[in-house]
C-alpha cells in the first residue's frame, strides 16, 4: 500500500489526477449539454411521416448503436480529418463523437415517451385550439420529461463511466491519468481512487435525478 | 348553424359513414343513438376535424370546413380550420385532461394561448365555470386525485371556457358508474337549459328522450331516424327503435 494508508501520498495522487478529472467532467458535462436536444430533434425526425426524413435517421440510430463508442471516437478523430482536411483538437473530437453517439440513445428514449403519451392528449389540444407547436411544448413535452427520467438517468449513468474511453484517443481524462500514475509508480491504487472518483460522480447524479423525480412528482398520471 | 352533407368515410376497405347528413340549428340538443360501431363517434369526430372525410361538405356558421370538388373533399385551409373548430367545443368519453395541470390551470391555459386572453380574465371565467359545474373548490387540485364524474365535469368546463357555438360529447358517462353519471348529466341537462347548442353521443336513452329536441338514430354508417325526440323514442316509436333500445330500459 502507498496510498490508501498514507493521506499525504493521497493528496498528492489526487493533485496529479486533477486535471484528468476535470477533463472528465468537461466530457461529461459538453455530452449532456449537446446530446439531450440534439436526442430530441433526432427523436421527432425519426416519427416524421417521410420516410425521405425518417429512414436515414433510423440509419443514424442504427450506426450509432450498433458499433462500439470506442470506434466512433477513432472514426471522429482520424478519418474525419481525413476526409474533410481539418484537424480535430482531442478532446474535442471526443465531445463530438460523445455527443452523436449519445443522442442516438437519447432520442430512442424520447421517442419511446412521446409514443407512450396517449393520443387523447394531441387530440384534446387540438379540438381546444392550439397549434401544433403550442401541444408540442406545453402539453407533450413536460409529460415526456417525466416518463423518460429513469432512462434518461441510466444512461446518464453509463456516460460517466464511458468518458473513460476517451483515452483511447490519448485524451488525458481521468482514467488515463490514474493509469499514468499507476504505471510510473507500479502500483494499482491509483485505478482504484479513479473508481471511486466514478462512483462519487454516480453518487451525485443519483441525488439529482432523485430530486428530479421527487420534483416532478406533483401530479401522477 | 351547422350542416353535414353527404359525408363519406372509410378506413381501408370499411366504409363506416355511407352518406350521412346531420343538420343542427342554434339552440338545438341532438343526442345521436345507435348499436357499437354504427359510426357515431367518427361522424363527431368528422365534424371536429379529428378525421377527414372521403367526400360530403360540412359548413359550420355558413362557413365551409370541407367541400367536395370532383368527387374529393377539400379543406379549407389550416388558418380557416383552426378558426372553425374554435367553433365546436368537443367532451372525450375519457375526460382528456392535461394530468400536468392543475384543475385550474386546465381551463385557464387554452384560453390564454388560444384566445389571448389575460391571466386575471381567463382565471376569473374558469373559476365562474367551474362554479357551474360544481367544482369551485377543485380549482387547485390535479386531474388524478379527482373522480371520473369530477373529471368529466372539469372536462365540459374546459370545453365551455373556449366559447364554443357546437358542444359536442362522445359518450361523456359511458366511463361511470350510476351516480357520477348523474352527475355529469346534471351538467349536460343544465346546458340544455341555457339553450346551448349540442350533440351528444350517449347509450343514456332516458337522458336523450328527455333532454334532446331531437335524435338521431344511426346503423351501419348511416341515418335511419331522425326526428323530435318526443316521436324517435316515444311511444308511437318504430320496430328498429324497440329492438335498439330493448324495452327493458322503458
Ligand atoms: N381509426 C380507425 N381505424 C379503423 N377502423 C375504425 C377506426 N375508428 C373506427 N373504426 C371502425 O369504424 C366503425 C365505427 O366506429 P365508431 O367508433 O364510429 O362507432 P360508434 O358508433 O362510436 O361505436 P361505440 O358505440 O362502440 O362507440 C367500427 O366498425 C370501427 O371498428
Ligand atoms: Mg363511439
């Protein structure tokens, strides 16, 4: 043991770490803050009528989904740069890839709320007179909110642990600079504080959509 | 006030409304009768725009929603739709509340966003209309912790808080037991007495006999009987009617 019993050897680890933690957290925070609307917008171009809008998003989802994070994030990084002739900085072709896959499974989830509200609720909206728009925003979005926050957690979840892929690309997050000081010191305690740096992450998230739920709780269906 | 011609409506192969025509003048009550899938419910929701029709007219106020060129229905364009429906008020048979709003808050936002009305005049109507229908004092609760005939009645208030010239109801008690069905009928029966227009789709035959002025009686996608309510269901009342109705409910 090096560090787990020596509190200042700790602090010191945690101080070399705390710049991969903190692109960690820029990860985590850009995904979420890109991947929820763009999920949404996704989500209604999927159940658009044209199959001219819808088919090519199924593709999307179907990509998305269907290869590993890890290889978009290579695909992001080197063949599009490739292809267009710019170069990505790191971690911003992370966030990039971060984001189109996350929106993939943001927007399956939305759609799955949007499909599960009853079709009285469009039709009582329009005999009353508002626009499509206004049912939108006002009558369908905020019931969705609050169907979807149990999905919408886990994957939130998931994403924490995911931002560790971006060392595949030689991003210095978290993970990458626990296993930096856990090569240049041969020990393994450093993956361990990295964990528990993940799972206080989750632990956070777990209270927010806690108080999310409690909040929306106000009126069952 | 209101005039349906020869309207036609299929769903793939089936034809559920073969040549109906319904007239309603202001200040009438049709209570519209029939055996399940007679086609009622399509023909109101034909009339407020929740299906198109195949071909046939409907004008509302003298103003046309759909006209037939050529053997196909045209719609008026999606401005004029939404001013027409304004027009007709509609009462689901499952209430269709907004379960995120509360009571008042059901009545008060359509108002505003629809008729731009202010929050104090569109708050201080709801509450005149859910006075009305006996609900003052569930203006702050949500549409769950509220019984059926509860929710039916804020349901008729929300219709009423737009200013509908057409009340339509789509079998508003048929989700309720006996005595919240009475008092939804309450309601209805009052409405009745302040002359407002409406048609109701209901399975209450002593409701439609005494409520209406008129009924209509529909089978197979069509009108069979249409008439005072005194002769459709009295008792000078056909063979097709005693077999409907069963006399069991006289
Ligand atoms: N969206 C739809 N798609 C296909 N068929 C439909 C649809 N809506 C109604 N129908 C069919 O149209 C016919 C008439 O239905 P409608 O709901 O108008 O009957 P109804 O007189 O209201 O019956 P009920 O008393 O049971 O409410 C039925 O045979 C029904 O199966
Ligand atoms: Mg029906």
């Amino acid at each position: 043991m090096q560090y787990f019993n020596n509190p200042q050897a700790l602090l010191r680890l945690i101080t070399a770490m705390q710049d991969g933690f903190a692109n960690t957290l820029i990860i985590f925070f850009a995904t979420l803050v890109f991947s929820i609307p763009l999920g949404m917008v996704v989500a209604l171009l999927r159940m658009n009528r044209r199959r001219i809008i819808s088919a090519p998003i199924s593709l999307y989802i179907l990509v998305m989904r269907g290869t590993p994070l890890m290889l978009q994030i290579f695909a992001v990084y080197f063949a599009v740069p490739m292809l267009l002739g710019v170069n990505f900085d790191r971690l911003y072709a992370t966030i990039l890839a971060f984001s189109l896959n996350y929106a993939a499974y943001f927007a399956e989830i939305f759609r799955g709320g949007m499909l599960s509200i009853p079709v009285g609720q469009h039709e009582a909206s329009q005999v009353l007179g508002l626009t499509r728009a206004q049912t939108f925003f006002h009558i369908v979005l905020p019931q969705v909110l609050k169907r979807v926050l149990l999905p919408v957690s886990n994957e939130v979840i998931t994403l924490v642990k995911d931002t560790s892929l971006a060392n595949v690309i030689a991003v210095s997050e978290l993970f990458r600079a626990a296993k930096n000081e856990a090569s240049r010191t041969a020990s393994i305690e450093p993956l361990f504080v990295a964990g528990l740096f993940y799972l206080i992450m989750n632990g956070v998230v777990t209270l927010v959509f806690g108080y999310l739920n409690r909040k929306l709780s106000y009126y069952k269906e | 006030m209101l005039r349906a011609n020869n309207i036609r409506k299929s769903f793939g192969d089936t034809q559920v409304l073969r040549d109906v025509s319904v007239n309603i003048s202001r200040g009438e009550v049709v209570a519209i009768i029939g055996r399940s899938g007679s086609g009622k419910s399509t023909l109101l929701r034909c009339l407020n725009h929740l299906e198109t029709i195949d071909s046939g007219s409907i004008l509302i106020g003298g103003q046309a929603m759909v006209t037939t060129v050529d053997g196909h229905a045209q719609y008026a364009s999606e401005k004029a739709l939404r001013g027409l429906c304004l027009k007709m008020g509609m009462v689901f048979q499952d209430y269709n509340l907004f379960p995120h709003y509360s009571v008042l808050k059901n009545l008060v936002m359509p108002q505003r966003m629809v008729l731009g009305r202010s929050r104090q005049e569109a708050e201080q109507y709801a509450m005149e209309l859910l006075a009305k229908v006996g609900l003052s004092d569930k203006a702050a609760q949500y549409p769950c912790n509220l019984s059926g005939g509860q929710q039916q009645r804020v349901a008729i208030a929300r219709a009423l808080a737009m200013d509908p010239e057409i009340l339509c109801f789509d079998e508003p008690t048929s989700a309720l037991d006996p005595q919240l069905t009475a008092e939804v009928l309450a309601v209805i029966r009052q409405l009745a007495v302040e002359k407002r227009t409406m048609i109701v789709v209901t399975h209450e035959m002593n409701f439609a006999r005494d409520v209406a002025d008129r009924v209509i009686y529909m089978a197979g996608g069509e009108v069979v009987e249409d008439g005072p309510a005194k002769d459709v269901l009295g008792s000078e009342r056909s063979e097709a009617i005693r077999a409907f109705a069963g006399e069991a409910s006289y």
